[in-house]
C-alpha cells in the first residue's frame, strides 16, 4: 500500500469518526438499512433508542428491534416487508414505540439511495415526538375538562350530546334526558367562606354527582355552579326522575369544608328527548328552563320541561327587551299611595309606585317586571328615574300647596343600588336638581337589604341621614332581620308588610305579632306604618295599639300624579288652618275623589 493510500484511508477513518460523533450528537435517531430491512450503521441515538449494543443491532431487523404501532395496531414484519412500509410513511404519520415502561411517540422520514449496480438501501429519520404529543393531549384535556373538578367542559358535553341527538334521530327508540342543575345559595356560601372553601364544595358535589350515575352517563360543570349530566338509553322520564331524587337526597347530606360543616340544595330541570329535537342546543336550553323554573318555586326541587316553560320563557326575553326600551324611552308612570295619620286622619306624605305604560299591552302592574328589573339590574337606572320623577313631582306640590308640616314622599331603593358607588351622589344630585328639601324624602329599603353586606349598608344609611333623609324598613317580619342587631340601623320607621295586617282580623296571632312589632319599633325610638289596611275595624286596631300611620285601600289605592293632585287640592281647599288637634277634637270633612276601578274613598281630615 502506498503512503498516498495509506494516508487516504487514514483520512477517511479519522473523517469517518467525526461524522460518528457528529451523528451520534444529533436529538434524532439515524439507521441506514438494506432493502429487506437488515440495519448496516445506526448513530448513538438509535442505539439508545432500542437499547441495544451496535454489535446486537448490525445485521438485526429494524421492525424486530423497533416493532412499531400505528393507531393501536402493530406493524408485522413479516407481512409487511421494510419497503412496503416506508413507501407508505408519510412525514404526517406517528409511531407508538413502547420503551421499557413508557410508550414513545415518533415521527419518521426515510431517504431511499440506489448504488449503481448494488442493493438499495434506506437511511431512516425517526425523530421523537412524545414530549409534543404529550402536550398536545394535554391542551386537548384541558380543552374539554373543567380544570377545578376534572369533569367534561360545555365543549365536551356539547359534543356528547350533538352525537347521541343524531343517533336518536336514526333510532327513533332510544330515549335519553339532559339534566341541568343548579345549587342554591351558592353565591353566599362562597362570598361568605371564601373562594377557597367554594372550590372545594364544588369538587365535592361534583363527586356525590358521580356517584349517582351509570359508567354510560355524562356528566359535565358548564361553569360557575351549574352541572349537567347526559342520561343515555333510559326506559322513561321515571328513570331521570329517580336520578334527580337520588342527587337531591344526596346533597342533602353536609359538606365537611376545613372542619366547617356546609350545608346545600340545588334545582334541577330535566328535558326528555322525546320532543325530537334536531340540534343538541335546544335540549340543553330547555333543561336550564326547567331549572330555572324549579327556582321559581322554591329552590331544592326538580321540574321536568313542558312547552308552557318555553312559552314562559320566550314571554320573559320579550318582556326583558321591551324593558330596556321602555327606560329609555321613559315609559313609566308614578302613582302614589297616601300615607294617612291613624291618629288624626290627615294624609302626611304619599308612597310613590311605579307603573309600566307598555305602548300594546297597557297598564303593567310591578309585580309582573320588578323581580325581572331586579334580576337584569336594570332597577337602577328605573329606580333614579322615579326618585326623580317623584321628589319633582312633590316639589311642585308643596309649592302649590303648602303645609305645615310640608307633605313627604316614600321612594322604594333596591338593594342593587347599595353596590352602585355612585349612590349617595345620585341621590345628593336629584335633591338639588328638583330643590327638594332632604327632610320630605323618606327612603324604604327593605329588611332583606339591611342584613346583607351589614357593615357597607350601615355606613351608606349613616351618610344618608347625615343628609336629613328619613329611612323607613320596608316589609318587616317578612325577611329573616336579627332583632338583636336591629338598633344598629339607624331606621325612623318600620312599615308592617301587608300579610299581617290583611289577617289581622281573623288570626289573633297576627294581631300579637303586629303588637309586638309596633312595641319593639316605639322601644327602639321608631315609629310605624301599617301597610295593606283595608277595613275600618282594622284601621281601629291599629290606631289603639298607637300605630302612628297606616296606608291601603280602605284610605285610597295608588293614584295617578293627576288623580293625587286632585285629592291634594280639595284637601288643601277644606282646610283653613294648620292641623293641630287631638282625635277626640277633629270635625270630619267629607271629600270625595273619583278613583277609577274604586268606589269614591272619603276622608276624614283635622280642620
């Protein structure tokens, strides 16, 4: 051999080494194999691949020292020579590879080279992917799991559900219902344990929830507190029905929450899938009807969807657009309800109450869209419109008609409007813009408002008094106010709710509780208005149990600004002196006032 070869050769080795090392440094696996698939030379990281010496690999059938699964199926060698597999690999494809104890998820390319009169060979890329893959499957999860509770998401119950609608659309004989719960009181647990304490309750129903269902059902939180469960291949709504109880006896059960014991119930509306819906959406929309519906009637029970929910609802959307059209378009009427000295007779002052001039359906009374005012928090800006309306309208009326003392104006404030930070500026504003006087305003805020957020509601009736504002407890025996925290609200007067003072007469345990009320209001330095009155015997009850003022329909229902002014005038006309008699000394003027729907009231004024 000549120095020249021998140099070459050494060239080509010490070259030959480098590009060893330089391969073996590579992240991916590198095997050049022959035709049939024999392996002639791997790099260090195939090696470490299949964890085998070189000396076991060279010679050795790749698909034996890797043997390779494509969607669970393994690739036999045999019947699928070395060729015929890497002619059908696309750069797309991913391999399972089970390494040891963990499976391995690749990605492999292959070169084919042709030598002039030799074999043919192939030099294969396999390049590891399972730390992709990995976390390819987890933002998958996490995009159908709720992360809290581990259960399916909206997204992945949605799925389920659009799947099983069209299966029952091909077998009209299969049956299944969507179950849409609810918790009740949630928010409170959760403002007042805390979110920490919230999160933990919630995992904990989602486990009492899972452990009321078959392996087949689905059940999912859609967020908040809201779950939804799929119950597939049921006999009869009585099976839905069977779960539902099972899920409310179950929550029943307390909750042991760091060693604070929680109590809970929650309302479920079922959807049947016999109705034959088409999209998956609407079997959900009519379960959360349902649910919704459940609420309506006292929380903690189950209701199962009827078409009369759907026309209910559908009703209720329509009534909440019109709602938010008429505020600004100003639709609204005030009527005011005379406040009526039991004492002397003389009217003091007037309760104003909203009215809904709807443009096609008329007159709408507050029962039918308060609570939907209250719900969409569209009471506040309705709210500021009647205190405006009603402190202008008071103010014109002093101005024509004045009284010593002046006449007063009873506005209702919702507890909605303790959360607006602008309150007390509001307020502020509308007196100066109509120039009431702050002491002809009286304020109602009902019990049920005073005992939420104790501390935030005191200090805002703390500025409001310290604006002359008198305040009144709207309601009261109704709501669940503590007697004993009663004297730190500072309240001028308590209104008896009408449901005691409508059975007064024929249930004497109404009229002691009334008594006490009207004791507890004078020992705390209040005074009373008894609401609902509309009998004479029950306006003499009240009047010798020395409650101070009374309103209802044995003095007059609410009145239109015009009908009020009316009654205002002729009053103002009889009268030739200030008011200031005892009742043992009054004469009686009649005045009568035409009320439509209502018998002329009449009067008995202090001349």
């Amino acid at each position: 051999m000549s120095d020249y070869s021998a140099t070459l050769i050494s060239h080509l080795r010490a070259t030959l080494g480098k590009m060893e090392v330089a391969l073996g440094a590579i992240g991916d696996s590198i095997v050049w194999t022959d035709s049939s698939g024999r392996i002639q030379w791997s790099n260090s990281t195939f090696d470490r691949l299949v964890a085998r010496q070189r000396f076991d690999i060279l010679g050795a059938s790749l698909l034996d020292l890797l043997p390779l699964k494509q969607e669970g199926q393994h690739i036999d060698a045999q019947a699928h020579p070395l060729i015929k597999v890497l002619q059908q690999i696309k750069t797309t494809d991913i391999y399972e590879f089970k390494q040891s104890d963990k499976t391995l998820f690749l990605e492999i390319s292959s070169v084919w080279i042709e030598f002039k009169g030799q074999e043919t060979s192939a030099v294969l890329v396999i390049h590891d992917v399972t730390e992709r893959k990995q976390a390819e499957e987890q933002l998958l999860y996490h995009a159908f799991h709720d992360s809290l509770t581990g259960l399916p998401n909206r997204a992945l119950f949605m799925e389920r559900l659009g799947y099983v609608v069209e299966s029952t659309k091909r077998h009209k004989a299969q049956l299944f219902a969507v179950l849409f719960i609810d918790l009740d009181r949630f928010k409170i647990i959760n403002d007042s344990l805390g979110h920490t304490l919230g999160d933990q309750l919630l995992i904990g129903i989602a486990s009492r929830l899972k452990a009321c269902l078959r392996p087949t059902d689905t059940i999912a939180r859609l967020g908040g507190d809201e779950f939804t469960i799929l119950l597939e291949d049921i006999k009869d709504i009585s099976d839905a029905v069977h779960i539902a109880d099972r899920i409310q006896a179950q929550l029943k059960k307390h909750f042991d929450l760091g060693g604070q014991e929680v109590f809970t119930t929650a309302s479920i509306g079922i959807a049947l899938s016999a109705r034959n819906y088409e999209q998956p959406e609407a079997l959900l929309r009519d379960a959360d009807i349902a649910m919704y519906r459940a609420k309506a009637l006292g929380k903690a029970r189950f209701e199962i969807f009827n078409l009369d929910m759907h026309t209910r609802a559908v009703a209720m959307l329509q009534l909440e657009t019109d709602l938010r059209l008429a505020i600004e378009r100003e639709e609204f009427q005030v009527h005011y309800q005379p406040i009526v000295s039991l004492k002397t007779g003389t009217i003091t002052g007037f309760e104003a109450l909203v009215r809904w001039q709807h443009p096609q359906r008329g007159l709408i009374a507050p029962d039918e869209f308060i609570p939907l005012a209250e719900e969409t928090g569209l009471i506040v800006p309705l709210g500021y419109w009647v205190l405006r309306e009603a402190c202008h309208q008071l103010k014109l009326w002093q101005t024509q008609y004045p009284s010593s003392p002046p006449l007063t104006v009873s506005v209702n404030i919702s507890g909605k409007h303790f959360s607006e930070p602008d309150l007390i500026p509001q307020i502020r504003q509308i007196l100066q813009n109509t120039q009431l006087n702050p002491q002809s305003l009286r304020l109602e805020i009902t019990e049920s408002v005073l005992m939420e957020n104790t501390e935030s509601v005191v200090s805002i009736l703390l500025q409001l008094k310290a604006m002359d504002i008198q305040l009144y407890m709207d309601d009261f025996g109704t709501g669940y106010s503590s007697l004993s925290c009663l004297h730190r609200f500072p309240i001028d007067t308590l209104k008896i709710d009408r449901s005691f003072i409508s059975t007064m007469d024929v249930d004497s345990k109404n009229l002691k509780i009334v008594q006490t009320i009207i004791m507890l209001a004078h020992n705390l330095d209040m005074d009373v208005i008894a609401e609902g009155i509309e009998t004479e015997d029950q306006q003499a009850k009240l009047k010798n149990l020395e409650c101070e003022y009374g309103q209802g329909y044995f003095f007059s229902p609410p009145l239109a600004a015009v009908a009020a002014e009316v009654l205002i005038a002729k009053l103002y006309a009889s009268s030739s002196s200030e008011p200031n008699c005892e009742a043992s000394e009054y004469k009686s003027a009649q005045i009568e006032v035409d009320i439509p729907q209502k018998p002329s009231r009449r009067f008995l004024i202090c001349l």
